[in-house]
C-alpha cells in the first residue's frame, strides 16, 4: 500500500491538476538543458531502485516500514517494534526492495514481494487472509504457484514535503516538482517487476486503496478487481494481474512508463514469451500477487 492517510489522495489529485500524468522530462529543468534526454534517464537520474539482497538492505527496508507504519500513520504499535524494524511473519518468504533519492542518498521507500512458497512448501498469501473464500487457491483467478503479492509499498512522508535547496531539483517550478512526485510509485513497481522475473512470477495480486488504484490506472498500469472491497486499515479493493498482459498495455498506452517500469525493456521485454514464463519449472512454480495493502 502507498502509506500516508492522505499521501494517494493527495497524488491523484495533484495528477488531475496536471492532466494526464505527462512524462517525467515535459518541461522539467533537465529536459531544457538536454533536448534528447529520455525519461528513463531522467528518471534514472533522480532514483535508483535496487533489491535487498544483503542484511544491511533488508534492515533499511524493515526501518523504512517502521516509519511509514508507526510513525507516519500509526497502522502498527511502535511498542510492538522497539528495535525500530517493522517485520512480520511474512517477511521470511519475501523478497524487498528499496528506493533511494539520488540526490540526498536517502532511502525513501520500499516494496516487499510475498512469495506463495518457501522451501518448495506452500504458503499462504496476506490476500488470501484479508478476501477469504474468493481468493482461495481453488477459485483464484491467477496461477497460484506463479502468483506472488505486492505488499509493504511505501513511501516515507518526508520526502513528499521535501524541498530541494541544491542541484537540478531545486530549480523546479512547484508543478515540475509534483509532476516527480506523481511518478514515485513508478520506482516501486519497477522493483517488483525485477523480482517477479527473478523469481518466476507471472502474476500479482493486491489489496489496494481506491485512490492508488485510480492513481495506477492514469499510469496506464490496470489491475481486476477482485470481489468487492473488503475493510483492512480503511476500504481496500482486492485485485490482481497477469503481468505479461499488464506491461503490453501499459505500452500502448503509457510507452514513457513502461519505459521506466521495465528498465527500457531490460527486464521484460515485448515479446510471445515472458521472461518468468522462460524459467523452466518442473514443480508448480512460485506465485506473484501484488498486495498494496499489506
């Protein structure tokens, strides 16, 4: 989940302000300084995603958790964390992301990826606790062992009130600067695509807020609903995607994201086969379902 109260709210409506979520480089500093910068280079410029895959990464995700859900919103009790790490039990068939603010060094988001095994052992999802009978293995919609979820997507609350003093950054008008903003989600969903092709995930699955799934959609980034919405910190729409078709429509419709979601077509390129689809498998494989709620 995009975690402030009011953080998606606030993006969406920013995003209306600005029309149809331009590219990252419309009008900003950047691009008048270098005409052929693309937007995954501005992008790139600005951000860096990268997953954990040391202890040190992992703690930074688990301190990044810790702010945005005890502090910054108080969905969890920081008592119940007094080490300063949010983590649960699902945290040991996951693997996290983090997204880094280039210009400051900070670490100002993270995304984790559940995964519907551990150990060749079946797990259950945070989904399939919070939707109950509709996204039971026997009925799911997606294939279960390739379905992994998107959970813990966050972004701290300071860095949506930053502002800049030094470099590029700071010579943005207050419209250049909400257009960057409007595109941080972007950063985490790059991560998950990467940890869905590492892991042989085709699918995802989430517990969304409706304003990110509106916020998603203006992306060009389309989820299905599934059921109808459920009640888990506020109303939440469960909701899943093959992630093949997901990113060809993201595509056609938003070339500037797909462009940064998938690295320019490094990590999934356009073609008849998927790269999680190319892993050969000879038990059921992983699952991906993406769970913004959890």
């Amino acid at each position: 989940m995009y975690h402030s109260r009011s953080g998606v709210e606030r993006l969406v409506s920013e995003g209306q302000a600005i029309g149809n979520a331009t590219s990252l480089t419309n009008d900003t500093a950047a691009s008048r300084k270098s005409p052929g910068f693309t937007g995954l280079e501005y992008y790139n410029s600005v951000f860096e995603s990268s997953v954990a895959t040391t202890s040190d990464l992992k703690n930074n995700c688990f301190r990044i958790r810790f702010q945005v859900y005890c502090i910054d919103n108080e969905f969890e009790d920081p008592a119940n964390n007094p080490d300063g790490f949010e983590r649960d039990s699902f945290d040991d068939h996951s693997v996290h992301s983090l997204l880094t603010h280039r210009a400051t060094g900070n670490a100002i988001g993270t995304v984790r990826l559940v995964l519907p095994q551990d150990g060749g052992e079946r797990r259950v999802l945070p989904m399939q606790r919070i939707a109950g009978a509709i996204a039971a293995d026997a009925v799911a919609p997606f294939p279960v062992y390739r379905t992994a979820e998107i959970s813990r997507f966050s972004i701290v609350k300071s860095f949506r009130q930053h502002t800049p003093e030094t470099g590029v950054e700071a010579t943005l008008s207050p419209e250049e600067w909400r257009k960057m903003l409007f595109h941080l989600p972007l950063g985490l969903i790059k991560s998950c695509v990467e940890m869905s092709v590492r892991e042989g995930i085709t699918h995802w699955a989430a517990v969304m807020e409706p304003a990110l799934l509106r916020l998603l959609t203006r992306l060009g980034i389309h989820f299905n609903p599934l059921g109808s919405l459920v009640d888990y910190h506020g109303r939440r729409q469960p909701c899943w995607a093959d992630l093949g078709a997901l990113l060809r429509r993201v595509h056609a419709e938003r070339p500037d994201v797909w462009e940064i979601i998938t690295d320019g077509g490094r990590l999934w390129p356009l073609d008849e086969t998927s790269p999680a689809e190319a892993v050969a498998v000879t038990a059921p494989s992983r699952s991906a379902c993406l769970a913004v709620a959890n």
